[in-house]
DNA sequence: GGGGTACTCAAGCATCTGCTTTATCAAGCG
DNA sequence: CGCTTGATAAAGCAGATGCTTGAGTACCCC
C-alpha cells in the first residue's frame, strides 16, 4: 500500500494549516468571504506573498475562489476542514478508547485480587 | 497583536502532521506503544530518518516518551490531537453558523416578497 | 484609448525540510 | 572486559517553502 490520494489531501490540508498567516486567514474567512486585497491588508507583507498563501490554501480544498468584477473572492470550505478534523479524531478517539480498556482492564484485575 | 505560544503550539502541531510518514505514525501509536526501532520497520528509510520524525511529533506534543532499559517507547498525547481539532472546529462551526444565518435571513425576506 | 485597480506570473534568493552517512553513546550480555 | 542493540548527534545535500521585486493581464471608469 502506497501513497494514496487522500494521503495527498491531508498533505496539503496540513501543510496549509502549518502557517500562521494561513491559519489567521482562514479564521479571517471564517466570519465572511473576502479579496485578496482585503486580506493582505493587515500583514507587513506584499500582496503577491497573500496571494501565494491564498493559492495553497486554494489547493488544499480549504477555501474556494469566485469572480467577481476585478476580485477574486474567497471563501471558507467547511467540508474540507470537516475531513481534517475527522482523520484527527479517529486516531485520537482509538488510542482514548485502549486506555478506558486498559483502564477497566486493570480494575477487573484490582477488584478479582481483593476478593 | 503579535505571534502567540499557542500560535507557536499549533505550528508544530500542524506541521508535524503534514507529513504522511509522521501522521501514519499517529495511526500506528493510536494502537498502542511502541518504540523507534518498531515504529521504523515497515519504511523504506533509516532508523536515523524515523528518529527525526519521532523528535518532530514529540516537539509538537502530540506524543510523548518514556525510557524503558535501551528503548524509548513514544505514546500517543490525544490532549495535544484534541487542541488541534478544536481550532479547527472553531472556524468551521463560525462560518457554518454564518451560513446558516444567511439562509434564515433569505427564507424570511422570500417569505416577506410572496406576501 | 489612457489610466487606475485587483490580481497573477515569473525569477531570484535565503532559509527550512527530509533524508543520508558517519560517528557516538548508553544499556545489556557473552 | 569486548560486542551487540536501540537510539541520538552531527554534517552534508537536494529539493521545497516563503518572501521579494518586476513584469504582465483583466476589468472598470473617464
């Protein structure tokens, strides 16, 4: 079993989520749509550096991009960091789940040896 | 309002999970313990290469180690993963209320046109 | 058409990553 | 004691990343 496309998915989705320009964008996303302009706005960077961002973010299935007169407004999608969050949780509710084992486990042991 | 310790926190949470060898790494301890040289096994790299990827999850915290006489076992921190899910599920939740929101607000002015 | 606005493309550059190889170290065993 | 095992440290290298500047491109208004 090799690389699959979904491994490629979470790749990008994790690379994108990795910086804290990208992060403060997609929380910036995340109360409205807006344009690059208007994101580059408050960063100490050009705008050809947001745009760069935008476009990784772009395609990492995070955020989708429309047209509008000479904009290219983006928005947040859900879906995607739904897919984040879900490959995160799996692992984490397996490893939770051995330890309330483990943990009962050890209690039945505790209870057999004091009777 | 500059870079925060959770910024930072998250940056090396995100990034340790951009990987594919360190997010199947998650995967494989969500099962249970394991140490270096077991974790290596099935990848076509040094023990040296795992290794680095090892450090890189445990600076991030998302595992942790012990010492058990000449190995040192990693451990799966689902306190860590959880962080990670929750800023996530911030922005969603934010703009999926947005949506939702909007939908309201459009149904109740078609209903106020059909009137 | 000219000029401004919003944005992208492309090249260049410093830095960071992922991996290698070699060397080192500590623990356990003959 | 020497030898093996599990693991880390350090140095080096090809390729990726984040940013810059300069040059387009597409749209809109006068």
């Amino acid at each position: 079993m090799g690389i699959t496309i979904e491994d490629q998915r979470l790749d990008a989705m994790f690379t994108a989520l990795s910086d804290p320009t990208r992060r403060d964008i997609v929380v910036r996303l995340s109360a409205g749509e807006a344009t690059v302009k208007e994101l580059a706005e408050p960063y100490a960077m050009s705008m050809q550096a947001v745009s760069q961002h935008i476009r990784v973010l772009e395609r990492s299935g995070l955020i989708s991009r429309g047209r509008h007169r000479q904009t290219r407004p983006c928005r947040l999608e859900p879906a995607a960091l739904e897919a984040a969050v879900s490959w995160i949780e799996e692992s984490r509710r397996t490893w939770s789940e051995r330890m309330d084992r483990l943990e009962t486990h050890l209690a039945c042991l505790q209870k057999g040896a004091n009777q």
